[in-house]
C-alpha cells in the first residue's frame, strides 16, 4: 500500500476531491479543513495488552469521515490477530487493516462483525483478502439479507462504490455463546437477545479481562434504539453479571469503566421507556411525543437532537402493544 | 346528516382509482431535486388519475396537513388532518405524490364521525409534496399540500423475520379519550398487520414480501358510520388511526380486511356518553 492508502481520510479524500473537482470546478473547498482534523484524529490507543483502538467520530456518515464513526481495533494474539470492529466503509477498514501491517506480521484470523448496523460491517470487505472466520450473531446473517444493500445504496450515495465495499456475512455463527483461542488469550462470545438492535454480539478478552459490549454501550454519544428498548435494559444486567471492571464502548472512548458507563446508559433507556409509557398512557400521539419524552438527557448526550425522536419513534411502537 | 355512504360501489370505484394509480407507469423523477415545477406539474397528472377532470380549489380553512418537515423514521411519518368544518366534509384523501403508490388513504366520513382531527402513520419513500384533498357534501374539492423531507420508508426493512412481522396479524385495541357528555370522543384504533409494501426485501429467500396491506378499514358506532378507510401499501406496519366519533352508547364495530383476503372484526365499548 502506498502511504497515502493508509488513512481513511486522505485515501478517500484524495478520490473524491478528485472527482469532485472535476465535477464542479474545484468549488468543494469545504472538504479540506475537515479532512485535515479527520485524518489527524485517526490515532489506535493501546487500551490493553496487544489491544488497539480507534475512537470513532461522534458525527453522522458523511463523504468527508468516511463513516469512520464507531470505536474500531483489533487485538494480538499469539496465533493471530482479531479484528474487534472492522470500520464503517471499505475506506475505514482498509486505514484499520494498514494500521495492523505496520504493528504486527501476523495474520488476520478473525473479524467480528458485532451487528447489522453499517458503521460496524461495511470495513469487512478490507479483510476478505486475509480469508479470515467472520464472526456474527446468529441473527446477523439475515439481517443483512435484509438491510445489507439498503444501507450499502446509502453509503454509496455518500461515498462512492469504491470507497464503500461489499456486504460481508458472517461464517461462523453463534447462537448463544463461543469461544475463539488465540494461544495466549481467549475470547468469549455472547449472542445477546434484541437490544441495541436483534443482532448484538459481545465479547470478553481473557488476556485482559475487557468486554467489548459493541453497541450494547455507548458513552457520551446518544444511544440509538433499533432492537428491543425493554430487552436492551434486561441485557444490561447480563453484561453486569459477566463481571468485567473495564469495556470498549461501541462509541465514545476508546476505554471505560464499566459500571458508572451503563448507569448512564440505563438513565437515558430508562428516561424513554417511562417518558414514552406515561405519554401513551395520556393518550399523547406519537408526532407529540417525539418532542417530550427524555428531555431531561439531553445535557448529557451528543447527538441527541438527531437521535432522541426517532428512539421516541421506536419506542412508541414497542411499548404501545403492551 | 342524513347521508349516507354508497359503500359497495364507491370502495369498488375507489380500490380501483387506488390500483390503477399505483400501476400506472409515471417516470418519476428524483424527488430531492424537483423544482417546484416539476412537483406542480407530478401532482396535477396524480390529481387527474384520481379525480379525474374535477376542479380542485386551495384552501387553508376546510383542511390542515401537518407532518414533520423532517421526518425522524421515513418507515413511520405522523401526520395529522384537520378538518375543522363539523358538517360540511364528506371525504378526505392523504396523496404522497412520490411514492411508488401515490393514493396513500381515503376515509369517507358516515353519520357517527367527527373529522375534525384524524391522525394516521404513512411511510413516505422520496422527498415529496403530500396533499390532502377533502370533498364537501356539496360534492366540491378542495386541496391542502405539505412538503416533507424523508427516503426509504417504503422499502426499509422491518427489522424481523415477515413470520414475526405477521405475528398477532389482525390483532386490534382502541383506546377512548376522556370525554364530556354532548361532546365527541377521540378515540385511538391500532391494528396489527405488516402492512408489508411489496418493496421489502424477505430476509430468508431474499426475494421482495409481496404486498400485503390493509386496503379496508371500515369502523362504525352501532349502525352509524364513523369512516370507511380505503388504504394502501404506503400506510405504516401497524397502522394506528386516531379519530373522533359521535357517541350514542353503541359498541364500536371495527371490520378490516387486506389485500390477499384476511378480514377480522373486532368490537369496542367506547366510554358512556352521559354520566
């Protein structure tokens, strides 16, 4: 790879300021400040032991991030690498690959694909080419039946074909739990019930004793709800009882504690569910709702006023069959 | 009011008008980018596939459309109708004109309803004018027009399996606001039904759900008709309709039928009207 290839930012950037510029006569001069503080950011912290991540941007896909927007790494094992969270885009995951070459010499072995959401699986396609396990919830492969093209058609009406990638399936599918050994460490997979979406995946290192919750945790960025809110609060409390002190948001930083972490996360779920159930209960249609419930979080959250309407909206749908 | 609804032959005449605009084959353009020209020019040949050569007169007092400028979940869109001439509305229609099926609903108002207000979830495919168009007992139309920002609601997938989307299929509550005697009751009808557009991809066979929606929704007090709801793939999975109705101690009768020949009824005993 060239060392212009090796962040997500300045190897996208360079295509689409190119064709960009020839579509409009260079006028897209806004896309170079932000590519500059895109690509600045794009750093791995060593959270553990031969573990590396990524913080990803707390923004929406845009063509300038490359919808490098979730935490993404990997970690070392002794028989191989394990690819934690692949990138948003083909463009994210190829900067995340060339960042391995430059650490270790060992192959690619496994990519865990945590859920169906595109700013987790669309980096996969970086890591065919290794011929790696893709691991994913049970439930993961036919959601991706069902929304992998949806979201790829968005993400190339932003990024381009090239820079988006391939819908990756999973090859290893695990329905309740699993164990990979990487020599030196071992890694627990856990299927999770409908939450953060149907097809939450989490993990524990061995080596280190981090969790990594995925999406099931997200720290200062606004959680979004496209899986079951009350099925989400129960799979908090299975992540508690595993134990760990430490986790890997799947947005925020790139390390945190665990416990004070879902406080807040169950704060924010459970301000919607009783902000939600109190305006069913009033009879408070939903195009109301959307404005009122969960006000009080709103300090608290990045993106929350992207975000809160539409959990309102999923909410709603779930909690007015009770 | 003394009139009453034509019902065999005007749902006949109506499914069809609804069919036959969403078949007929318009090259519709990319919605985000139309000038307004371009939408005028959409909405008047829609408007001519409907209502064929009837004049439809503006107007800002016989009905509101509200609907997020900006909708939060393209799949589930709120709008709200509002029809604050108790008397003269006989017929409202909610038209989203670029979605693959346009018509998205009519209700045809009986003797039972109040129409001030009605409430209802569309998915909405394209950045597009919705219009609703009511007809007035004197046989007149008369348009209102929003504009909404929202993609994808017709085709988003449903997140679930279509077995688990069918679960409970036909399945329905109403729920009765507090009310005073003399006055009219709001009253919140949710059905249980995919409402599955035909543009949804099966997550098994990977090949597109047929279109399976509810195409009719009749709910009446007693013997009274409150509306008739001729609808279409563009209504939301689960469709939920809030309404008012003129009570006179009778349950609410509530029979739905879909396209591939479900039909369920339920019946509901809305609050006493005298206390």
């Amino acid at each position: 790879m060239t060392a212009s290839a090796v962040q997500p930012g300045a190897l996208a950037g360079g295509r689409a300021l190119s064709r960009r510029g020839t579509l409009f006569g260079g006028l897209c001069l806004c896309c170079l400040p932000t590519l500059g503080r895109a690509a600045e950011s794009f750093t791995l912290e060593e959270v553990g032991p031969g573990i590396f991540v990524r913080k990803g941007l707390i923004a929406d896909a845009s063509p300038e991030n490359a919808d490098a927007i979730a935490n993404i790494g990997f970690l070392i094992g002794k028989t191989g690498v394990l690819v934690t969270e692949s990138g948003g885009s083909l463009a994210d995951g190829q900067w995340l690959r060339a960042e391995i070459a430059k650490r270790t010499p060992k192959p690619v072995t496994h990519v865990v694909l945590t859920h169906v959401h595109p700013d987790h699986v669309f980096g996969a396609g970086a890591f065919v080419a290794d011929k790696p396990v893709f691991i994913g919830h049970a439930k993961l492969t036919e959601a991706l039946s069902a929304r992998g093209e949806f979201y790829r058609s968005r993400l190339i009406d932003l990024l381009g074909e090239d820079r988006t990638g391939p819908v990756v399936y999973p090859t290893m599918s695990v329905a309740d739990t699993a164990e990979v050994d990487l020599g030196d460490r071992r890694l627990t997979f856990t299927a999770h019930g409908p939450a953060h979406t149907t097809s939450d995946l989490s993990m524990i290192d061995s080596g280190s004793g981090l969790l990594f919750p995925a999406d099931l945790l997200f720290v200062n960025r606004i959680p979004s709800l496209d899986g079951s809110l009350k099925g989400w609060l129960t799979e908090i409390e299975r992540l508690k009882a595993m134990g760990p002190a430490r986790a890997v948001p799947g947005h925020g930083p790139v390390a945190v504690d665990l416990a004070p972490a879902l406080a807040d996360l169950t704060g924010y779920l459970t301000a919607l569910r009783d902000g939600t159930r109190a305006a069913i209960a009033k009879d408070v249609p939903i195009d109301k709702a959307v404005d009122s419930v969960a006000r009080d979080q709103r300090d608290k959250w990045a993106l929350f006023d992207t975000y809160n309407g539409r959990n309102v909206t999923v909410a709603y749908q779930e909690l007015e069959w009770e | 009011m003394t009139f009453r609804i034509g019902k065999t032959v005007s749902s006949f005449a109506l499914g069809l008008a609804l069919a036959t605009t969403a078949l007929t084959p318009v090259a519709w353009a990319a919605g985000a980018s139309d000038t307004e020209q371009e939408r005028t020019a959409r909405w008047q040949e829609i408007a001519k596939s409907i209502f064929g050569d009837r004049q439809i007169a503006q107007t800002d007092s016989l009905v509101k459309i509200e609907a997020p400028a900006r909708a939060l979940d393209a799949a589930l869109v709120p709008i709200t109708l509002t029809m604050p001439k108790d008397g003269q509305i006989k017929a409202v229609s909610l038209i989203i004109d670029d979605n693959p099926a346009p018509y998205a609903a009519h209700f045809e108002f009986g003797p039972a309803a109040d129409p001030a207000e009605l409430k209802l979830r569309v998915r909405v495919n394209n950045y597009t004018d919705m219009h609703a168009v009511v007809e007035t007992h004197d046989g007149k139309l008369y348009e209102a027009k929003q504009f909404v920002k929202a993609s994808g609601g017709c085709s988003a997938p449903m997140g679930m399996s279509d077995e688990e989307a069918m679960k409970g299929m036909g399945d329905m509550r109403m729920k009765f606001a507090e009310t005073q005697p003399g006055k009219p009751v709001e009253a919140t009808l949710m059905v249980r039904h995919p409402n599955f557009s035909g543009m949804q991809m099966n997550q098994v066979t990977r090949e597109y759900t047929p279109a399976r929606y509810i195409d009719k929704l009749t709910v009446s007090a007693g013997d009274q008709t409150i509306f008739t709801l001729t609808g279409d793939i563009s209504i939301s999975s689960n469709p939920v309709i809030n309404f008012a109705f003129k009570p006179d101690g009778k349950p609410i009768q509530v029979a739905a039928s879909d396209n591939q020949g479900g039909r369920w009824q339920h019946s509901f005993n809305p609050p006493s009207p005298t206390n």
